[in-house]
C-alpha cells in the first residue's frame, strides 16, 4: 500500500495560526507585527525561488564516456550515501553536464560550501573522459557571516556579525554581538577568534578566543538577585581569553581541551575585578548513518566539562557539566528530529555559567525571567521537532531549578516555518490559565 | 627634405608598436547589402579564464553587441545583439560554436582564430534609416555570460532580445571578461564606394 503524505496547506495553516494568534488576546499591533513578519517571512522564501533553467546549453564532449568521477577528500568523507550512488551512476553514461551541474548543486547544498567546481578530462581510453569534483575555496579568502540573528517577542533581537580571513589553514575571525537570547544576562560587544584547523596533521586543531563585553540586566533578575544571596552578583563588563586544541581521536570522535579565563567587573557589593578561571574540555561523537534508500540519520552527542579552580587563580571554585544528544531521522520530506540535554554545577558559579530555559532554542514559548531570571543550576530539557518540507512543529519540555527546590517540569509547543536557516516560529507555553504565544523569526537559531 | 636624425628613428621604434597596437585593436566594418559587419582578426577572446573553463570542459557563452551610434560615446541607435554557446573538444582538441540566434547555426572542428571569426562573421546590424552622408561609429561589445545573468537570456524560442539589451545597459560585473571595440567616425556613402571597388576589384 502506498502510503502518502497528507498535503499540507499553507495558507489555512498561516490562517490558523493567527486565529489562534487572535484567541490568546495579543494587542492589536502585536497581532499586525506578527502577521506582517509572517508574510514578510514567505515572501522571502518565494524571492529566493530561482527558476532553475533547461540544459539548452549543447557541450561537444557530450559525446564522451564518463569513466571515472573523482571527488576530493572534502567531498569523498562528507556526502551522503544517496549523492554518492547519484553520482556513481553517472559512470559509464554518456557525459551529461546538466545532470553534473545538478550533482554540484546538491554537493553544495550538503556540505554548505559555496561553490563545487568540475573539471573534464581526456580519460585513460580513447573517447573517454574523467570527471574532477572539488570544493571551490581559494586558498586566501575574506567571508562575511551571519552566525545568529533572532528577533524573539519578549528578549527583543539577538545577533551576531562575523568576519573572518582564511589564510591556508588559519582563519583570522572579528566580530560584533548582541545577544539577549542565550543567558540571563544580554551581553553586547566584540569577538575574535585565530583557528589553525591543521598543526602539524588535519587531526588537530588549535583555536584562540578572546571576548570583551558589556552587560545589560532585566529588572526581574536584579529583584531576584536581591532575594537570593547564594548566586554572585551582577558585573558591568566581562572579557574572556580561551585557547583550546582539538584533536580527532577517531573519524566521529573529537576531543578538545583547553583554559578558559573569565575576569568581570562586579558592581555589588563593592566594584571590583573577578575571574573564573576553568580548566575546559569537550568529548564529541558526530555520526551520520544512512541506510539503504532515502533514509539519512545524524546523531550527534558531547559531554563538556569546565572546571574552575584556585589552582588557576580562579576567585571561583566550581564544577560545571553539560550532557548533549541529537538524533534525527530523515526519509523523503519528513524529518524528525529529538535533541536532549542535560546540565548540573557543582560548586558557586557566575551568573554567564547558569542554565537557562525559555529562549529562542529550549522550552520555547516560555519567558526565561518567568521561569528562572538567574538561571538555574540544574537543568534537562528535551526537544522533538517534526518537520515536513518547511513546516516544522515541536514539543519541548524541561525543568530548570537549584538546589533545595523542587524540580517543575513544564511544557511548551510550537510552529514555524523554516526554509533553509532562516525560521519563523510560534511557541506556547503549555500551562493553566492565559498563554502568550512567543514570535521567533530568524536564521541560525 | 626633412633630416631623418638618430631620434627620429628611436622615435618611430618607440612609437610603432603603440600604433600598430591601435590599428590592430580596430574593426574592420564593411556593407553586406543592408547590414553592416565587421571583422577583427586581432580581436581575441578565447583567451585567459574562458579558455582555462573550456579546457576543463564546461562550455562558456559569449554575449556580443554590435551596434551604431552617431556619437563617439552617444547611444546607439541600432544595434544587434547575440548569444554564442563555445565548446572545446577535448579529444580532438578543437572549438566548436552554437549561435543562439534567429539562425540557431552551429559550427565544429575549428581553431580558437577560426572560432572567433565565426562568432563575429554571424553579427549584423542593419543600416535602415542610417542618412549616407551623416558620420556614425560601429561598437562591438562582448562579454562572458555571467551565471547571475542568465535568468530570463533564453525563452522558448530563442534568446530574448530584450534581457540582452538590458545586460548590456548595465556595467559588466568586476570578474567578467568583457571587450569592446569602436571603429568611427565614417559614412554609409564611402563604404558603399569601397564595396563597389571590392567587387569590381
């Protein structure tokens, strides 16, 4: 029996959506903003669409037998199953350079790069060619990025702008960044980064961060740092300096360790300097399984420990953990997808160090300084998110608490449409009583 | 009689090659009934980066425009355009070319000179209305057909004259290989005459 795919219309999806949007007593303009961002959003997407144009082109060594496609090393290792078998049935066929243009563009698509470029050769047998696949990149480049940017209805817009140089194998990274989004605290400013993503053999690399940022606080933090004398207080400015080495210890599994110096200017009780000073190391496992057909599965899982300690001249003395797993499941449009995570501090850490929950990326739908304004120092959180084609609809839920307080695990459920990096979302927060409905829109969040 | 001195000689070295350059880059234009066309043996173009792509094995389009204007730098007042798709085979080591145009002519087994003087032997722009005794320059402007700008280039019956016109309008892209060519001022009467004297001759 062929199962197929319910089609799902969009228009009465979006309509729905701001039915519901209209029964949770948004103010006016909320609800204007909310569908302007929606259309806005769409037509973005359409914008994007490019008609993708007929092989009218003739090629006169159409004529010609492929007898080998050779891929670079970049390519070899990263591409799915399915774009290799795509690939190797071109062998033996006459050459085809709109199905090779088609195989680029799905190169790039997969590995994220920005061009893929093909060369055809005479092969070794008369009448015959080689096709030559690589990753276009010159060996000196200037790239401009966009690592984040969200605008979340309650935390307002969160971005970052990036830089970077790549000089052979060290890249030069400069930044700008506001981001209210990831921790209590919004932190504005700069960063920059040196990376030599090969010393002495691709399996290690070695990275050098420095930050430097100002602090803006909520109201409802400073209230509840008033109430709660056990978590160190707010500071103005915070600058860190962090080199790291990773190592590949085996083709999915990566070790990195390094140090990680944090010194800040506290306002209370008195102005002064601190520093966290933690020695930092991070275990992860990234793998791809594909299966036989469409099938393509990722897990991806990490342990990161960061230990501050006397011993590195630390004014703190802690132990942070942080336990993180993604699997995700994709046939045809359909796309599943389960992320868990899972964080514990021993010890008395700064307030950048803290969980939270109710941001743009877990417990969606509900505010951070509702839930836990400090953060917390336990934290699970579990995510499932459904996707066909561009809709994507979840279901998060979690729990955030300190020692000596009780557990409350609370749930939240979303939609949003997301075409590429770029989303927009709608989460509510499930709960007794009025539910406002927090607006996400971005790319990379 | 002027002396001809030592400095006149280290002039004239000096100075040749600068105006042999000058005559080389021009267009030779000539009547064929009530077109114009022009011929460049000097003029190159499967050269550097299109060359390099073809030797890989991609095919690379050529857009051209061959136009008039009765200024040095004014606007045209006609003008044809066109599309030539260029091949490189590999085995046997030689260009063929396909013209997008009205006539959707194609050609193989050529050199890279003879490829050249195919692609600009199929430009024509017609003369219709051009007064016999009013100056006018012929432009030849060519480009490598950048991947941005061919959206809307090719319809179902052939090029679009229009997108290509607009193309043109607009500055080539930095990377674009692009050429351009002016010969002028001269008069429809005095091409008429040399075209006379060619048959006659």
């Amino acid at each position: 029996m062929n199962i197929r795919p319910r089609p799902i219309a969009l228009k009465s999806l979006t309509a729905k959506v701001i039915l519901l949007w209209h029964g949770c007593c948004i103010s006016h303009a909320m609800k204007y903003s909310l569908i302007s961002l929606l259309v806005s959003g769409i037509s973005l997407w359409g914008g994007n669409q490019q008609p993708l144009l007929e092989p009218t082109e003739f090629n006169v060594n159409s004529k010609y037998t492929v007898e080998s496609i050779e891929l670079s090393r970049e390519i070899e290792t990263r591409i799915s199953h399915g774009l290799r078998q795509d690939i190797e049935r071109l062998i033996g066929e006459k050459l085809n350079p709109a199905a090779l243009n088609d195989l680029s563009r799905r190169i790039r698509s997969e590995l994220h790069v920005r061009d893929v470029t093909q060369k055809v050769l005479r092969g070794n047998v008369p009448d015959h060619v080689k096709v030559v696949l690589d990753v276009a990149g010159r060996k000196n480049e200037w790239d401009l990025s966009v690592p984040k940017i969200v605008y979340h209805s309650t935390q307002g817009l969160s971005g970052a702008v990036e830089g970077t140089a790549i000089l052979g194998s060290n890249r030069i990274t400069a930044g700008l960044v506001s981001d209210g989004d990831d921790l209590a605290e919004r932190y504005t400013g700069i960063r920059a980064r040196y990376e030599n993503r090969r010393v002495g053999s691709d399996r290690v690399r070695f990275r050098f961060n420095f930050a430097s940022y100002h602090e803006q606080w909520n109201s409802s933090t400073l209230s509840a740092l008033g109430k709660d004398a056990s978590v160190p207080g707010i500071y103005r400015t915070r600058q860190d300096f962090s080199p790291e080495a990773t190592i590949l210890l085996a083709k999915p599994l990566t070790l990195s360790f390094g140090a990680d110096f944090q010194s800040f200017d506290t306002q209370f009780p008195a102005s002064r300097t601190q520093s966290a000073n933690a020695a930092i190391t991070t275990l992860r496992y990234e793998r791809r399984i594909e299966g036989w057909g469409a099938d393509q599965q990722e897990l991806e899982a990490s342990y990161s420990l960061r230990a501050a300690t006397k011993a590195l001249n630390s004014d703190f003395a802690y132990t942070r953990h942080r336990w993180q797993a993604r699997y995700s499941i994709t046939r045809g449009k359909h796309t599943v997808s389960d992320e868990a995570l899972a964080g514990l501090i021993i010890g008395q850490a700064p307030l950048f160090e803290r969980f939270t929950l109710g941001n743009s990326t877990l417990l969606r739908g509900w505010n951070k300084y509702d839930l836990d304004p400090l953060g917390g120092s336990r934290v699970v959180h579990n995510s499932v998110d459904y996707r066909y084609s561009m809709v994507d609809v979840f279901y998060d839920t979690g729990a955030i608490w300190d020692p000596g307080q009780d557990a409350v695990v609370r749930h939240s459920v979303g939609v949003g449409i997301r075409k590429g990096s770029f989303m927009v979302a709608m989460a509510f927060p499930i709960k007794g009583g009025r539910a406002s409905p927090i607006l996400m829109v971005g790319m990379n969040y | 009689m002027q002396q001809v001195t030592r400095r006149w000689w280290l002039m004239a070295s000096f100075g040749a090659p600068f105006t042999l350059g000058l005559s080389a880059s021009a267009l030779r234009v000539r009547l064929d009934g009530d077109d114009l066309r022009v011929a460049a043996p000097q003029f190159r173009f499967l050269t550097g980066m299109p060359l390099e792509k073809l030797k890989d094995g991609a095919t690379v389009v050529f857009l051209t425009q061959l136009s008039i204007s009765t200024e040095v730098n004014g606007p045209a007042i006609k003008r044809a355009v066109d599309r030539f798709v260029v091949s490189y085979d590999l085995w046997e080591e030689k260009f063929s070319v396909m013209e997008n145009g009205a006539d959707r002519a194609r050609v193989s087994h050529l050199s890279s000179t003879a490829a050249e003087a195919w692609c600009l032997d199929h430009l024509a722009v017609g003369i219709g209305g051009l007064a016999p005794d009013k100056p006018f320059w012929v432009r030849l402007e060519l480009r490598a057909e950048d991947a941005r700008d061919q959206a809307g280039v090719l319809d179902g019956t052939g090029i679009n004259l229009t997108r290509l016109i607009e193309i043109f309008s607009n500055p080539a892209r930095a990377q674009q290989m692009r050429s351009e060519q002016v010969a002028g001022p001269m008069r429809l009467s005095d091409l008429k005459k040399e075209s006379r004297s060619a048959r006659s001759g």
